[in-house]
C-alpha cells in the first residue's frame, strides 16, 4: 500500500535534557527549616534538639503524604482512543503529499479482515480512586470540622511541648512554628513533585504499553498501536463489504460473488505462492498473516528490480503491487503502472493485482487496467477475494 511507513509510529526526536530547580528550591527550603531548628537546641531557648527534629519530620512527611494524596493526576477513562476525523474515516482517501507523512498514514493502511485482537492494557488506577475518595473526605470532614482546628492545634502542641524539656509557653510557641512550616511544606513537596514527576511516570509507563509487541500466528512481531492502526480500517472495510454483499448481484451458481470468490476451506486450497511488491511492507502485516492462513506464502520486494529478480529465480502464482512507490530514491506516483507493463512483457500469463489507496484508484486505476492489470482495488477484503479467485482457479 502506498502509504509512508515512517509515519506508521510517531517519531522520536532525542530533546536534550533539561535540570529541573524545582525539587532543589524545595530541598533548599526543607534544609533551612531544619537548620533553623537546629538554632534552637544550639541558641536559646536550647531545647532538646532530637525531638524537635524528629517532630518535624514527621510534620514534613504527614504534609508530602497529603500532598501527595492531592497530587495524584486524574487518567482517561478505560477504552479512550483517539480516531481520525470523520471525513477521513468516511472516504477513506489520503491526504495531499505536501502534507504530513504523520497525518498521511492517519488514513489507514489499507482495507483489512480482522484475525484477532491484543488483549487491552491499561495502567492500574486503584490508587487513583483511593485518592480520589480520601482527598473528599479530608476535604469534606476539614469544612466541617473548621470551627475546632485552631483548638485541635493547641492540643497537638501542648502533647508535644513537653519533650523539648524547656518552659511551657516557649515550647509550645516552637512547636506551633514547626507544625504550621513542616506541613505546609510537605503538603508542597508531596503536591507538585507527585503532580510533575508521577505524571511523567505514567505516561512512559503507557508508552511502553502502548509500543507493546504482539506475536502473530505465523511468528511476525507486531506493536500493538501498529495492529490497532490497520485494524481500525479493517472494522471500516469488513463493514463496507458486508453492504456490497447484501446488494451484489449473485454469480451463475446462484451463489453470492463474494462467497464463491473465497468459499474453499483453507485445508482443501493448495500451497500456492504470492510476490507482493510494496516499499512500505508493514502496512499489509495483516493482510499477509491472512494470506498465510489460507495456505498461500507470500515474499515481500521493496522495489521493481527486487522484484524481477525474484520473478527469474522463483515460480509465482501472482504478483501484488502498490501503486506510489519510491525507486531509485525519487517517488514515482505511477510507479505500479509501469511494474504491470514490465511485468507483463516479461511473463505475460502472470496475472497481477494493483493494491492501493481510492484516489490513487481513480487517478491510475485505469491506465493500470490499459497496462493489463487483472485486478485493482482498494479495499483488503476485495484483495483477498481475488487473490483466491485468481489462485484457485487457475
């Protein structure tokens, strides 16, 4: 199919590495807290400098326990996926080539049958909705509970107090100081470290998952954000041809056309084998691993010299080729045409299938069938049917 495979995956440019000061800002705020409290056991009033430590500790890490409560980013829900827009999905044709090879393969890789699907994942969100649910009754039960904060304080403070083992009121107005800076700045710390850094976390984590490998049947290795890709457009084709099958009209036998095209068991269809000529090979992984299926093996060529040269060396019961195609490093857009009529002048009974986009159908589609193409479609599932036709009935 004559689609870029580049843009198949979304590229990766290596962005040089940022520091970021935030963390240090807040360790730099965090020391001199602690060394402030050092002053005190060390300057008047030299109350126990141990406890005051420990104390503030642990202020500091109820406050990154709360933010980080806070902090926690809210996912998509399950099942979200992102599709191309309407008009797209509609015609199906693709877009100009002055425009991004990135949004050019948004179209689809060409008509496909579904053979299977990867099992979904998605990152755990348990601790997500832990959060969710905790942040609103704090929330909830502070409001409610407002009027008796500064008394509940107090309290907090006269319990303290004793364990810096210097007079009443000076303890108390020293763990006052320690309570209201060591929880604010932990609620900061566990808040915006949780809201930058655990985000970024996640999405690597999704993208890994995204880029994950599935094995097909024949052993291919394919991503799963590949495989969604093609089958996104399979679900349109499979959907399109069941309307041409309702309307078709039937074949001799009375039997409908699409049916007879395909209707042999895959165990009773002889071993054949198919070149098919495409410069982008993974867009038609799936309409290979059905071809392999149905008992027909088919090897790839990248460009019409590769694919002569395997047309001297090895018996084909037919050849496939895409249409737009790069050769010699320049993109020729009528490339599939000139295939058929050198093909055709090399081995005239081999019968070849042009494989390509709609607009490149109706731009082409008929100089191909002048060239002496048998075939020439868009659609993956009109492909596979002639593909049987022409094999089996041969």
């Amino acid at each position: 199919m004559d689609q870029t495979d580049s843009a198949a995956r979304p590229a990766r440019r290596i962005i040089p590495a940022k520091r970021d000061i935030l963390p240090y800002i807040l360790l730099s705020i965090l020391l001199a807290g602690m060394l402030a409290v050092l002053a005190g056991a060390l300057f008047p009033p030299y109350y126990h400098a141990v406890p005051a430590l420990l104390w503030s500790l642990g202020f500091c890490v109820s406050g990154m326990l709360l933010g980080f409560l806070f902090g926690i980013p809210r996912s998509l829900p399950s099942g979200t996926v992102n599709t191309p827009p309407a008009e797209e999905r509609s015609n199906g044709k693709r877009r100009s080539s002055d425009e991004p090879a990135a949004m050019e393969a948004a179209a689809g890789a060409g008509n496909t049958i579904f053979i299977g699907t990867p099992s979904p994942m998605e990152i755990n969100s348990n601790l997500v909705e832990v959060s969710d649910w905790l942040t609103k009754i704090i929330v909830g039960v502070g409001l409610i509970e407002l009027k008796s904060l500064p008394a509940t304080a107090q309290g907090v403070a006269a319990f303290i107090a004793p364990s810096l083992a210097i007079d009443m009121d000076t303890a108390r107005a020293v763990v006052g100081g320690v309570m209201l800076f060591f929880s604010v700045h932990g609620f900061l710390i566990g808040y915006l470290l949780t809201r930058i850094y655990l985000s970024i976390m996640i999405k690597r984590a999704d993208t890994l998952v995204k880029y994950e490998s599935v094995r097909l049947e024949s052993g291919r290795e394919i991503e799963v954000a590949e495989l969604s890709r093609l089958q996104q457009k399979s679900l349109e084709d499979l959907q399109e041809a069941v309307t041409q099958l309702l309307l078709a009209r039937t074949a001799d036998d009375g039997q409908p056309a699409v049916a007879t095209l395909a209707g042999l068991p895959t165990a009773q269809k002889p071993p054949a084998r198919v070149l098919w000529l495409d410069d982008h090979p993974r867009n038609n992984t799936l309409l290979v691993e059905q071809l392999a299926r149905e008992n027909i093996k088919v090897d790839l060529a990248q460009s019409l010299a590769q694919a002569l040269s395997l047309l001297q060396k090895n018996q084909y019961a037919l050849l496939i080729t895409d249409m737009a195609r790069l050769e010699g490093g320049q993109r020729v857009k009528d490339a599939g045409v000139r295939t058929v009529r050198d093909v055709r002048q090399a081995m005239p009974d081999l019968p070849v299938i042009v494989y390509c986009s709609k607009d490149t159908v109706a731009s082409y589609g008929k100089e191909a069938e002048a060239a002496g193409a048998r075939f020439i479609t868009a659609s993956g599932t009109s492909l596979l049917a002639a593909v049987n036709k022409l094999i089996h009935s041969a």
